[in-house]
C-alpha cells in the first residue's frame, strides 16, 4: 500500500508501505477513506522534534476491512471514527474519561494513518462506528472528530467554557479554530479568538467568535483584560504550545478562571511563583478524543456543526508532501489527504 | 503597643509599634487574642525571601475594638477570625469564592498581626464572627482557621478530593497535616500522608491518614504508585512549596487526578511536556480561606474538628523568637503566640 514517510525534517516520501496485518486478536485493519497533516506533524516537519524514516499521521476515517478474534463491537463494512490514541476504554483511566492516557494506549502516530490502510490496536474501545454510511460531504466534518476537534473540543472542556462566562482562545490554527465552535456549543456568553488573519478571523467569526483581538503577548493581555472589566476571561484556551503561547493564555485568565491547554508543549518552563499568584486552574495534555467521539460525531451526522470547514486544502494521498509544505507556510490551515 | 519585626534573616525583635487607627472608613481595630508564626515567615526568616525591618504576622483571632463608618456589620465587642488577605467579599472575583484574589485584596502580612492590635481593612468583607465569646480551648483552632486549616481545606478543595478517592498529600507542616483532616472531612477513602517525622506522623494519623510514605522524590512517587495500582493518586495536595514537593505531586497523581498546590512556590520552574503529558488538573495559589470560614468555624464551634492540635508550642507574643527558632530547626509544629 501506499503511505507517507517522512525521511527527515522537511522530506516527505510517500511510496510502498507493507500492508497491515491483524498482530493482536483485539486489532481490526481499516481501509482509510480520509487523513490529514495535523499541526503536530510539522513539528517534526522543522526539525523541532527529531524524525528518522518515520510513518507519519494519526488522524482517519474509513472502513474496516478485517477484526481479530476478540474484537466483538466493530464489525467489517462499519465506517468509523478513531482517535490519535488507541485506547481500550475499559481501564480505570478510560472509565474516568482520559482514554488517551489508557494504561494500554498505544499511539497511532507509530502506526501512520497518512496510509491506505492501518491497523488499530483495541478496536472495540477506539473506534466509533458511525450510524451508517456517511453522504462524501459529511467525510471532513468526521475527520475533524478524529484529532482537531474532539482536541478543540477537550481544551474548551477543561477550559470549564460554559454558560454566563467570556472565552478565549490563544491559536488560530485548526484546533483553535474548532475550540472556538466548542466554545460555542458549551455555550459561552462571548468568545474572543486570537487571531492575526483574515481568513481565520472570518472561520473564527463562523463558528461563533463574538471578538476578535489580533494583538499578542502583553498587548493581546490587556486587550483581554479591556474586554472582560479589568479581570480576565473565565476560560482561556491553549492551542499552540509555545512559552509564549501559555504565558498568554495564563495571563489572559482571572483568578480563578481555567486554563485548557492542548498545544502540545515544547520548550516551555512554566513559572511557579507567578503560575501560583495566577490562582488559575490550569489543565490539559493530549485530548481524550474519544470520550467526546459518540457526541461530536452525532453532532456532525445530525450536520449541526461543521467542523470539516477547517480543511481548506484536499489532496490525494501521494501529493501529501504539498499538504505539508502548504501548512508549514501557513497557506492552509488543514489539509486533508483523500485515500 | 508591642509587635514583632524581621529587622533581617533570623533577627526577631519584639518591640512597641504606633497602636493602628482607622484609616478608611470601612476598616475595623481588633485586639488580637492569638497570632502565630507561620511557615511562610521562614522564608524570609531564612533568607530565601527579603526582609527589611518588617512587622511580622498575618494570622490572627481577636475582638473588634473599633470599627470605621462603613462598617456594618462587624460589631465593637466581637470576637473574629479573619483570612491573611482582606477582602471585600462583594467583587466579582470574591463572589467567585477567591477572595485572596479579590480586586480590593490588602495582605494583612503588610500590616503584621503578631502584634497587640490590628487593623483590618474592608472589615465586613473579611472578618467572621464566632456565635459568641468562645471558650479558651476553642482559640487555637479558631486560629488555625485564619490560614493553616483554611489553606489545607482550599488545597484539598482544589485537589478534588472527595468519596471514593484516594488523596496524598506531600508536605508534613502544619498546612499539610491540616489537609489531611480536610481530606478526611470531604470524604476521601485513602488519605496518604508522606512524613519522616513520627510526631507528626502520629498527628497525621489523628487527623485522618490512613497510610505513610517516609520516602521522598521519585522513592515517594514509586510507592504511592505502588499504593494505588499502579496509577497514581486521584488527588494530591502539595503544601511545601518547592521544585522537588512540586514534581513530587504532579508525578504521584494518575492522568486526569488534580493536584492542589498550596505551598508558596519558591524557584520552581514546571517542565512544560511533562506537565502536559501527565494529564493532571493543576489549581492553587494563595487560599481563599475567607470561602471556608463560615463551615470552618462552624465545625471547630461544634467539636467536630480540632485543628488547633497543630500548636505545639505556645508562647507569650514577647517570646516570638522562639518560636520562630523553634520552628526553624523543625523543632515545633507551629507556634502560638498568646497576646
């Protein structure tokens, strides 16, 4: 089967991959009907986090094609929804809702959906069917389910957004995009999303930003503060992962406001002295995806929110290495790879 | 009258200080019944934080001398308990239950307590009235109240403690042990107090512990997992303060658990991935312990708790150095300081 490769920082290959086979009897295959290049992909991309020969990709829909002897739950023809962690939603951890910390998780980033098929480890407990097969304009909204806005999604939950409250969001790229209509749907009273660029303000605008503040750092601070009396907003949502990026959203909270991040953290050294005199709740990590999965995806399939809209590029899969290059020049926001 | 004052590191001197006058019409003079040196004086005491010729205290119990023009409902005659912050009970983020954060928040650390006389801005908003004149037994844990049980119960508050849990608790001081009778009160199922100290361990034991960790650091975190099957406790509170009793809770809480964090960071730095991969919630800061004072003193008017156990030593207020050495060289608990 075809799949991409990413042979160091920069170089994407997408050539032969041996097809997968059944290791685990709670495994299933599925055919990909759709993957996408996710803003943690380019981490690597920059040579950020080291790479070497690495399948890549961690987000897919499709159809599955065979199950072990132990995966009773899914069967083959059902199209389905994963998250990014293989999980088995049956651990103490899972029951508690953060599956994507299951004490038998396994990353689907190792296995690399940016393929024709893949194998998904403890099926019954990772994927979703959906209610039957999805019309092909629903295929990106389900995607989306996949990472982007169940991560989107999971920041707005543990930024405890809600009725009566102002909302933030620090990152205009897909997640904080979808944080943005998470926010929405939570049913904030206000939403401010942070953003520089005019065609991600307007999606901002779109999915349900009242505000937007185009200023960073200290200046996007006290543009906060202006906005909600001096004090700041009730949730802040993180969804870049810089010290910048979490400085901004921490500040941006009031005392006793909550912080959701779910910008994958890289080289940040939170402060204590100042972390502590914030008084904020601060939580977040890799999104339990698939705790929000049945919900978002009843949502999608019922077409009351659109998530998909964040996908403003489609490719074939063996043209995955422009995706790539298209979101690390910041000229897409997502782009999805159709199998 | 007579105060005390930090000239420098390790220099207590008790000596006369202007008797407080009302300032602004919404403040009160109390005559201070009992104060006591807390284990945030050693920072400075030690040299970690500045100290130049300060008035020293910010914990108190006393009766209501005079009162300002706007003060309603704080009488002459009453007898009082009162946070380490003032506050005015009635902003935004007061009625949120942060009053330690309140906008109008004066640290009545700057005004020092450990002195015959204080006064008490915002006097409605941060003095509580016991139902009548208490008992001379009652006064320690109407002291404790003030800070170190308000602080423990916000901690475990914010740990989420509750039924069915498992709580640690890092940190054998006062605010620690005194965490570990909250934890009792809200319920938790396991209380694991992590002490090398038998005295305090036996008061830990009293208060509620149902187990103790004498290891420390990464031996610490390995047997609270070991305590918990494998996967960390549901709720931590840290009530030390420093990177090491930081790591050490964030690292013994399972993903998804809340860590409460009440010890006054000093030099802790939080590892950005790693505190994003733990999947921990995080809330602290300083405790907004005018929120309990209402049950706290309720509970102590009843006997149902007795947190003034934490005192084991008490002095007349012209002895305070003593008990600030005492203290120092882990030789007492806490000290009271009898006025």
């Amino acid at each position: 089967m075809l799949g991409v490769i990413m042979d160091a920082p920069g170089e994407i290959r997408v050539d032969e991959r041996e097809n997968p086979t059944i290791e685990e009897p709670t495994d299933a295959i599925i055919k990909i009907a759709a993957t996408c290049v996710c803003g943690s992909d380019l981490w690597p991309y920059r040579g950020i986090e080291d790479v070497d020969h690495a399948p890549m990709g961690h987000e897919y829909v499709g159809t599955v094609t065979e199950v072990g002897d132990q995966a009773s739950t899914v069967k083959v023809g059902d199209f389905v929804v994963g998250s990014f962690f293989a999980s088995d939603n049956t651990c103490e951890i899972c029951r508690a809702g953060y599956q994507s910390r299951c004490v038998h998780a396994e990353p689907m980033g190792a296995i690399g959906t940016q393929a024709e098929y893949a194998r998904v480890p403890h099926a019954d407990g990772t994927l979703v069917a959906t209610p039957g097969q999805p019309d092909a304009d629903l295929i990106p909204s389900l995607l989306a389910a996949s990472d982007v806005l169940g991560t989107g999604w999971f920041g707005a939950v543990a930024a405890e957004v809600g009725p009566g409250k102002t909302a933030a969001v620090v990152g205009d790229g897909a997640v904080g995009l979808l944080a943005v209509l998470a926010a929405q749907r939570l049913g904030a009273d206000r939403i401010i999303a942070m953003s520089r660029h005019a065609d991600r303000q307007a999606l901002a605008r779109e999915f349900g930003a009242t505000d937007i503040v185009t200023e960073r750092g200290d200046e996007g601070v006290a543009r906060i503060k202006e906005l909600t009396d001096g004090l700041g907003a009730h949730s802040v949502i993180e969804a870049v992962g810089t010290q910048e990026s979490m400085m901004q959203a921490i500040r941006s909270a009031r005392p006793g406001g909550h912080v959701g991040y779910v910008g994958v953290s890289h080289d940040v050294e939170l402060p204590g002295m100042e972390l502590f005199f914030s008084e904020i709740h601060l939580h977040g990590g890799p999104a339990p995806v698939r705790r929000f999965l049945p919900e978002l995806i009843d949502l999608i399939w019922k077409r009351e929110i659109d998530p998909g809209k964040v996908f403003d590029l489609t490719l074939p899969l063996d043209r995955a290495a422009e995706g790539y290059r298209a979101m690390d020049e910041r000229r897409a926001i997502k782009a999805l790879l159709s199998v």
